[in-house]
C-alpha cells in the first residue's frame, strides 16, 4: 500500500524534472518552495524531492547532503551509482 503523501512527492518530483526542461520557473519554484527547498540549486532540489519521496524530511537531506561534502574540494559530494567502477 502506497502512502498518499510519497505519492504526491513522486508526482511533484516528476512534475518538478519536466519544468525544469522546459524552462517553466514558476513551476519549480512552487515546488520548491512547497518542500522548503527555494533558493537551492537543482541538485539540491533533487536530494530534498528525492528525500521526500522516501517520507524523509526534504530539507534535512538537503542538510547532510552539503555536510557530507569534502570540505578541501568544491565538488559536491558523488553518489555511489555515479561512480565508475
């Protein structure tokens, strides 16, 4: 059984990703500002939707996703499936 809540967040996330192909502003800053996540930059965005699509609290992921960052780089930090083996 799906939960209603992660159900929208999935929609939002989807909905999210087609605006920001076709360039429609006012649609991702709904969204981000629905999940608290206005003013962050898309990957960002995308660590909190992704949170919240797993019932995570959006702006907390967002928070450890930065803290987990390699404080001598500023590259943001790479998740494992992006890595070549």
């Amino acid at each position: 059984m799906s939960n209603p809540q992660n159900d929208e967040a999935v929609a939002d996330r989807e909905a999210y990703s087609k605006a920001m192909i076709r360039n429609d502003l006012n649609t991702c800053v709904a969204i981000e500002q629905r999940y608290g996540l206005y003013g962050y930059p898309p990957e960002l965005v995308s660590v909190g939707l992704n949170a919240a699509c797993e019932g995570k609290d959006p702006e907390r992921a967002v928070a450890d996703y930065i803290d987990s960052r390699n404080p001598d780089s500023d590259q943001m930090p790479v998740d494992e499936w992006d890595s070549e083996p």
